[in-house]
C-alpha cells in the first residue's frame, strides 16, 4: 500500500524530493523487517504454548499470546498455596486501612506486585466477559448491582483468576457451564 501511495505521489502534485523518497523507501523497509520478526517472535510463542498445552487456553477470550503473557508472570503454579495469593502477587486484592477500630470501608485495589500480570489478567478477563455466557453473566450480575464497568470487572477478575488456579493445578480443560 506504501508503495502505491509513493508512486501516485510522484505524479502528483507538489515537489519530488530524493530525500523524502530516500526517507519513504526506508520506512517501508523498516514496517516489512519488524512484521517478519513479530511474525517470527509469534510463532515461537504458539510452539511454546502448544508444548505447556495449557488449559488456559480452552477458556473463550484466551488464546495463545494472552495465555502466554499470564503462564509467564504468574510462572510456577504450586508455589502458590491458593488463587487469593496469585491475586496479591498481581496486585488485584483489595487493600485495608485500620487505624485503632476504624476500618474503611472503600477499599481500593493495591496496584502492587507485577503490573504486566495484572495487565494480562485485567485484559483477558475482558475478552473472557465478551465470550463466555457466564462471565457475561457475572459481569451483568455486578453491574447490575451499580458497580461501575471497572470494578465488576475486577470481580470477574478475580472470578478467573480462581478458575485459572484450578484449572492449571488439575490440567482439565475449560468446561462451559
């Protein structure tokens, strides 16, 4: 397509400049070098992906990339003792204030631990709300509850999180209920 615009630039009208060409020809050089390498990085991680044979996978929304970018940050399963310690490793557990007998009640999400890991879990939670019934389900549920779209899908969040857990640890697959 870049190729196309630069030769009906030629005829154009305006000015022929050798080095806007010069500058073109490389940029178009530079887009085809990067979507071979992102092809090629892609293609080890679809290698890699099906060598684990993760279960993550059978849930509708996660495919290979997004599975990969989860399996990677959270890394050994068992030295995990429950799904409540993946949350806090990721920084998707509500935090606590006390002081003396007060105790907030507007709990906040801490945003500790690996950014790239909540970032994944947030994003795959939803894909996963939009293609399964009963995620879409629960997000409704808390939605209809008046919690905003953010924070019900950080219970859904949660809600995978937990699945994910079970499912890595057992090696079934994704059942729709």
């Amino acid at each position: 397509m870049a190729i196309s615009f630069r030769a009906a630039a030629v005829s154009s009208i305006g000015s022929v400049f050798p080095a806007k060409s010069l500058e073109l020809k490389h940029t178009i050089h530079l887009i085809e070098v990067l979507t071979e390498e992102i092809d090629e990085i892609e293609a080890a991680i679809n290698d890699i992906m099906d060598t684990l044979n993760s279960p993550i996978t059978t849930i509708p929304g996660i495919k290979n990339r997004m599975g990969a970018m989860i399996l990677a940050e959270i890394g050994d399963f068992s030295k995990f003792e429950n799904a409540d310690q993946i949350l806090a490793y990721a920084g998707l557990s509500p935090s606590t204030y006390q002081s003396g007998q007060m105790t907030s009640s507007h709990a906040r999400m801490e945003k500790r631990g690996s950014r790239y890991l909540r970032y994944a879990l947030f994003n795959a939670t939803q894909y996963v709300c939009i293609w399964d019934p009963a995620f879409k389900a629960y997000l409704a549920k808390k939605r209809a509850e008046g919690k905003h779209y953010f924070v019900a899908t950080s219970h859904a969040c949660k809600k995978l999180v937990r699945l994910i857990y079970r499912m890595q640890l057992t090696g079934e697959a994704y059942r729709i209920a």
